[in-house]
C-alpha cells in the first residue's frame, strides 16, 4: 500500500469513527429525550443495563460521576421510577441500586432493534475481520476513557 493511500485511508477511517460518535450521540438524544431523563441519568441507566445491580460507589466509578451527583443522579432515577435502591443480600448495610422492570423494558424497546440490526450487520464479516473490530473497538474506548479523565483533570495529553 502507499503511503498517500495508507494516509488518506487513516484519515478516512478517524472521519466514519467522528460520524459513528455523532449519530451515537442522536441515538442517546433521543432516548433520554424518550425516557424524559438527562444525558448523565441515562448513563447510570446504560451502565445497570449492562453491568447489572451495583452499588452507589460502584456506579459512581463506572460513571466518572462525584459520589454527590450519583446519589443525585440515583435520586432523580427512582423517582422516575427507573432504578430502586434495595439493601445488598451480602451485607445487609450495603445499599445496591438495580432497574426497574419497566426501565428494561424501555431499554429494550429502544435499543433492542439497534443491537438486533447490528448484530445482522456483523454476520457479514469474517472471524478475522471481527476480531480486528473487536480489537479497534476496545483500544477505541480506552483511548476516549483516557482523555475523558485528562480532561476532567485538565492535565497535558497523555504520551504515546
């Protein structure tokens, strides 16, 4: 490959992964919008989804949130009645934060068909080719965990 074709190509592929974020994003919008939540309550909504029921802390450092504006956050779930705050099985002194049946089945009904239809989409692709997405991916959402902190801490970017 040349290197002019190898460059433009880089740049190709920074520009779809822009554009993926971006369409992402109307995504989000319009769940939240949808769901009548913010933006920072749909992420502690995304982040039980997938990783099930945690605890207040947890879901803080999964989040990037204060521990202040998660218990808000939580606050602000329950009463939509999309999260409940029930007491560990483990220690009955740890509260955990779980969904709500109806908060799954709107993930569900909004985000299912986008998961269906891009599964479908997958089919498409080799064992190779998947592993490569895979793999792009997961340095992909390291490197936007990375920055988020940097930035949040207002530091110089990271070396490398």
């Amino acid at each position: 490959m040349s290197n002019h074709l190898h460059r433009q190509l880089i740049q190709e592929v920074a520009r779809e992964v822009a554009e993926f974020q971006s369409a992402s994003d109307l995504v989000d919008e319009a769940a939240s919008a949808r769901l009548g939540i913010n933006r920072t309550d749909q992420r502690c909504l995304g982040l039980l989804y997938s990783r099930g029921t945690m605890s207040a802390g947890q879901l803080a450092q999964a989040s990037g949130l204060s521990p202040g504006a998660t218990t808000t956050a939580i606050d602000r779930l329950e009463k939509a009645g999309y999260a409940r705050r029930v007491r560990s099985t483990d220690d009955r002194r740890t509260v955990m934060v779980e969904l709500t049946e109806e908060a799954r089945r709107l993930i569900e009904e909004i985000y299912g068909p986008i998961g269906e239809a891009g599964t479908e989409r997958l089919r498409k692709y080799s064992e190779e080719e998947l592993a490569l997405l895979r793999d792009f991916l997961r340095e992909g959402q390291a490197l936007q965990v990375e920055h988020a902190a940097r930035i949040r801490s207002g530091g110089p970017p990271p070396r490398g």
